[in-house]
C-alpha cells in the first residue's frame, strides 16, 4: 500500500520556510506518530522521526529535495520493513517502522505548502456511505478526482455534493436503466433530470474526473467526455462529498486546493504492507 501526495512550495520573502507530513495514531497532542518528516526549505537537510509514549526517537537526517516555488510529488510506499520514501520518483530513503503502521489513523500536513492532492493507494474504502468533508468549497480550475471499482452485482450508486441539506450535484449511475442520473436538489426540491448513457460496467476498475468551470461541470470517465451539467448552486458552497451504494472506492482526491494550517485526513483504512 502506499500514500501518494503533490504540491507547490511556495515563494516566501521570509527566510524561515518549512512544511511537516505526520503519519499519526490520532489527532490529541501526545498520540504516537509512527512517522514524523519535516522539511526546512532553507536549509540543506530532511528529519525523520517517530514520536512513542511521550518521547522523540533519533532523528534521522537526509539532503533536502524540495525548492521553494517548485512542485513536487511524494510518494510512501509501506513495506514489512518499512515505509519507501520517493521525492519526484526518485528514492529518497527507507524508514524502518518503529511502530507498526496499522495503528495510524491521520494524516497532518502543516507548514508553507500548497498541496495540490493526497490519495491512498491499494487498499479499499467501502462506501455505506462514505462523506468526504471539503473545507473552502469548489472554484474553477479544480477538480474532483476518483477511482473505484462496481462490483457485479451492483445495481446504482450515488454521489452527492453537498451544502447541508442541498445537493449541488447529484450523480447516480443506474445499471438495470443503464444510464446515469444528473440532478440538483434545492430548499428540499429536486430540479429537472439530465440523462446519460451509461459508461460504467459490472466487475471493473474505472476513474471519473469532474472539472470545475466558470458555468459547469465538466465530467470525464476513464479519459473519456462523458456529459456537462451547469452549475444550478455555486460549487464555492460545497462543504462535502458523499458516497453511497454499490461501489468499492479506493481513491478521491480534491485537486487545486490550497494548503490550510494544519489539515488532518482522517482514514478509513488500516495502512498495510
């Protein structure tokens, strides 16, 4: 399994620039964190650590990747003996696991970083239902990412949008129908149907992208145009995502947003070699 992340550090006039990466067993201060990285821009080396019962074990210490105003990717592959670290696809180090990695359940990201998406990879979230909170909302030039499986015996699935009670997007994919539901829900009212052949199929894997544009969504499947729904609510209110029926969801993934401080993702899977 492995935990893929990308993003931008940022132009700074300050001298002091650094971003921090915590794999951690909860979110209270003085929860172990298995995996503690810390990167200061400025100078010429990478820290990583673990925090256990209280204490910091030794640091370990690598040459520093990362440039300020450059993108990067970084990719943690987590094996028996411990997690593989790449920094634009090149390996940076092995980390030995000082506490077994089933036991982490967030993630932190915290410093100066814009961080563009943060997925897993390899494991399975089922959803019955499964919400994705999205803090900022939606603007143009992001996109909503995700990859999942339809399992043979499905017969819909569903993924909503959401600002509290309304629905900006309603995307309900009906397999006896064959064909795909779009739909805004409003003050409790539903607005009028749009209808799309069906691109899903029973027992596949399939990736979906839905680009924000000024006047609508754009949505692709498997690379493919699939439909465009203009927008009926403004996607700036989007406080979350939900999934529900008959779909194994492995990744989903905001792109485009800004780094906030100190953002935690919460996981619905265990971390496994």
């Amino acid at each position: 399994m492995s935990v893929y992340m990308q993003g931008t550090v940022p132009e700074h006039n300050r001298t002091w620039v650094y971003f921090q990466v915590e794999f951690a067993c909860g979110q209270q201060k003085g929860d172990d964190v298995p995996l503690h990285f810390r990167s200061h821009i400025n100078g010429e080396t990478v820290g990583f650590s673990t925090f256990q019962d209280g204490r910091w074990g030794k640091e370990e210490k690598l040459m520093n990747p990362f440039q300020k105003g450059k993108h990067f990717e970084v990719l943690w592959i987590i094996h028996d003996f411990g997690y593989q670290v790449l920094v634009n696809r090149n390996t940076l180090c092995n980390y030995s696991h000082r506490i077994p990695p089933q036991n982490i359940r967030v993630i932190s990201i915290d410093g100066n970083l814009e961080l563009q998406s943060l997925s897993m990879m390899g494991g399975q979230v089922k959803t019955h239902p499964y919400d994705h909170p999205v803090s900022g909302g939606l603007h143009p030039g992001m996109a909503v990412y995700i990859e999942g499986t339809v399992p043979k015996k499905a017969t819909r699935f569903v993924m909503n949008f959401l600002c509290d009670e309304d629905i900006l997007l309603h995307f309900n994919p009906r397999f006896p129908q064959q064909y795909v539901v779009l739909n805004t829900c409003q003050s409790g009212r539903w607005g009028k149907e749009e209808v799309h052949k069906m691109p899903f199929r029973k027992g596949e894997h399939f990736e979906a992208i839905f680009i924000v544009n000024e006047a609508e969504y754009q949505v692709l499947v498997n690379g493919n145009p699939f439909c465009k729904f203009k927008h009926r609510i403004s996607p700036q209110f989007l406080k979350s995502i939900n999934f529900g029926g008959n779909l194994v969801l492995q990744s989903m993934i905001v792109v485009g947003r800004k780094m906030e401080r100190n953002m935690f993702f919460f996981l619905d899977i265990f971390l496994n070699p």
